[in-house]
C-alpha cells in the first residue's frame, strides 16, 4: 500500500487494497561487493524472474537485449549508469519494461543508442540519455543502423525527460562520412514529455587531406505512420557541417542544416503541445568566396496530420527510487492557480485524451486531490515512508497529473514512475 502525504485539507492519496507492480530485486553493481546480484545487466536480465526490478550502482555496463520478459531497470539516487547499445524486443500486450537513468553511449558501429521493436507491450523510459559521448566518423550504411532511437512496430512506447541525439562525427579530411538520425517511429505509438531530440552534425571538412564541402545535418525526428504526442519537448535538426580552407586558399560550402521533424509512411498523427521544432543550422563556409549552408525547415509533412493545440506543457516528478523506511517527494510543475490531482496505477498504459491534451499513461486509476500550484506553478508533496507488505521486495507505480486550470481546463502532465523498496524494516 502507497500511502502520500497531502497538504492540509486534502484527502488520503491511495488507499488500499491499492499496491503497485511487486517483483523482486536484483542488484546490478560491476564493482561486485555485499549484497551483489550480478556484475552486469545481461547476465542479470538473463537470470531476472518476469517483473523484477533490477537496482543498479554507478559503473560502466556493456549493451544489452530484453526479449519478452517484463522488467524495471533502474539506476539507484545519484547513480551514473552509462551502458552500451539498448534492445528491447518481443514484449507481449501484458508486459511492460520501465528502464529509468540510463546513459547508452556506443563507441563503435553499429551507431544505434536504442532498438525497440516489435513490442505489444508498453515502454517507458525516464530520465535517461541516447547521446553519443564520443564523437567517432561513421560511414553511414543506407540501412536502418543510422538513427540512435529506432522504435517500428510498438504499441506505446513513452519516453520522459530523456535526451536523444544523432552522432555528430569528428572533423574530418576523408570522404563517406556522414551524421546519422536522432530518433525514426515506424508504425508506432510514441509519447514524448519534456525531451531533447537532436539530429546528428554534418561532417566539418579539416585539411590536409580531401578538401570538400561540409556534409548535412541529419532529421530530428522521423515519424512513418502511427502516433507521435510530444509535451514540453524540442526536436531540432542537426547542425551542418562546416567548409574549410587550404594551403592553396581553396576553400569549401557549409553544408545544410538537418530537418527538425518528417513525417511520411502509413498516413502518421502527430500533435505537438507546447513543443518546439526548428531545422539545425546551415555549415560555414571556409571563407567569404564560398556558401553558407541553408538553414533545415523545422517540419517536412510528407504524410499525415499535422496539430498544433494551444496551452502550456505540465508535470510531475517523482523521487525513485524510494526506500520504504525514508520520504520522499512529488515535484509538480504547472501554472499559477492549477488545482492538481494524481492519477497512480500499477501499471503502464496508453490512450490519447485529445480533451485533457495529453496521453493518459497509467492504469487502473486511484486518485487523489494534491493541492494548489503557487505563483510559480510549483507545487511539492512530501511522502511520508512508504510501508511496503510483508515479503514484498519492491513496489512500482506509475503516476500521472491531471491539472484544473483556473478556466476550468483540465491538462493531462508529463508522468513519473516510482520504484518503492524494502529496506528490511
């Protein structure tokens, strides 16, 4: 049982019989020490019953794949988890994967960061990053490798307060390189509160070596059929690479920015709330006697709908993972007056509201009065220690806030999981 509490004159947040999603924990540490499970994710996704949790210390893990089996991944408080390609396949409509403070870095190809597909069941990812930290010269393949976030063929997928970017390769004097795509949706179902999503750099021409015009700038986002709902979030096209000058006084054209947002394929529906998208910035020339590149366009509507509804963007964040003995917090932020209330549930789900303007994210619903938002917007919940059932290992809950603005609106927000654990009290 999860038990807030509220400021004064609100009510009882969630009472039983309520509880989140319970499963056993697993700790992932490659230090190894006390207390340690496993060295590193696979062995431990391998060796995890369906519906554990797996707590992982700060340290460096290598790529892995989940193939049908429901898990939450989770970094512990303050934890830098940095890991190698992530592939998450096969989820039945039943299953769920939560992954939350990860940091997928590749160093070497293929140049994907994130690999989710053919997924009935749903997806959330929070508080995570697809960057590149290490910038390297792809050769791109024409293939499906060249785009850090492939998503085709799932039935929701959120992705929350994470960062997505192409990779943005090394100035270089060698011909065949290129950048590659912040994040392709194929026949998907996608959410996306308060994220980054970058296209990579063109390549920036640095003699000696070939002298040639700087390459493009890589699309944001491509979205081919199926559903993209973006809140509070910024998709930008990749920067073009810049020209260069030589010895000789040769010098060489900025290439084209990349496109913030495409959409093509199987008629897509994207709606955009509070989101801005703009094309990545033209290359430089390698002096006055040459060109700049074009600046990308924000959105390219090959296919599909295109909406663009008025308000603000929402949220919640919550303080996870949490241990059942200690407080924690709910962190709202929305307009000044919003009343808000939680919506928590043990499980994930997905289903576009367009009169609340957001995608409702969890199920079944327990609800609960919060409170008013301040002058600011800001709204904190101190959670008392959360009493976790005798022989329950772990608890995870997916919260979701609904806002009543002072017109009478009510706003779906940016969700948050939290990851309730047994300390053994």
């Amino acid at each position: 049982m999860l038990r807030l509490s509220l400021r004064t004159g609100t009510m009882l947040l969630i009472a039983a019989p309520f509880a989140g999603a319970q499963g056993p924990v697993l700790v992932i540490d490659a230090d190894g020490g006390p207390g340690v499970d496993y060295l590193d994710l696979q062995p431990a996704i391998d060796g995890a019953a369906e519906g554990s949790t797996l707590l992982v210390q700060e340290g460096d893990y290598t790529s892995f794949e989940i193939d049908g089996k429901s898990l939450a991944i989770v970094a512990d408080v303050g934890a830098t988890v940095t890991t190698g390609e992530v592939i998450i396949v096969n989820l039945a409509s039943q299953q769920s994967v939560l992954l939350r403070g990860l940091r997928a870095e590749v160093t070497g190809i293929p140049f994907r960061l994130l690999t989710l597909e053919n997924n009935a069941g749903s997806i959330w990812i929070e508080e995570s990053r697809f960057v590149p930290e290490i910038v390297q010269v792809p050769i791109k393949s024409g293939g499906d490798v060249d785009v850090a976030v492939w998503i085709r063929n799932c039935a929701a997928v959120t992705l929350v307060r994470t960062d997505v970017s192409g990779h943005e390769p090394l100035p270089s004097g060698a011909i065949g390189t290129d950048a590659t795509e912040g994040l392709v949706s194929i026949d998907s179902e996608l959410a996306l509160y308060d994220c980054t999503i970058t296209g990579g750099k063109g390549v920036t021409s640095a003699p000696p070596g070939v002298l040639y015009d700087g390459t493009a700038g890589e699309n944001g986002a491509r979205i081919e059929g199926g559903f993209l709902f973006a809140s509070g979030t910024t998709i930008t096209g990749g920067a073009g690479g810049d020209g260069a000058t030589d010895a000789t006084g040769a010098c060489t054209n900025g290439g084209d920015g990349g496109v913030g947002l495409v959409t093509d394929g199987n008629e897509p529906e994207v709606v955009l709330l509070d989101t801005t998208v703009a094309g990545g910035s033209g290359g430089l020339a390698g002096d006055a006697t040459c060109g700049d590149g074009m600046n990308g366009a924000p959105i390219v509507l090959l296919a599909g709908e295109l909406a663009t509804p008025p308000g603000e963007a929402r949220g919640l964040v919550a303080w996870s993972p949490a241990l059942e003995s200690q407080p924690s917090l709910l962190a709202y932020a929305g307009e000044p007056g919003d009343f808000v209330v939680l919506a928590a549930g043990a499980a994930p789900d997905f289903a576009y509201w367009p009169a609340l303007a957001g995608v409702r994210l969890t199920a079944p619903f327990a609800f609960a009065a919060q409170g008013t938002a301040d002058a600011l917007g800001a709204l904190n919940v101190v959670l008392p220690p959360t009493g976790l059932a005798a022989l329950v290992p772990s608890a995870t809950f997916y919260l979701q806030p609904i806002f009543l603005d002072t017109a009478g609106a009510l706003w779906l927000g940016a969700p948050s999981s939290m990851v309730v654990l047994d300390d053994g009290t």
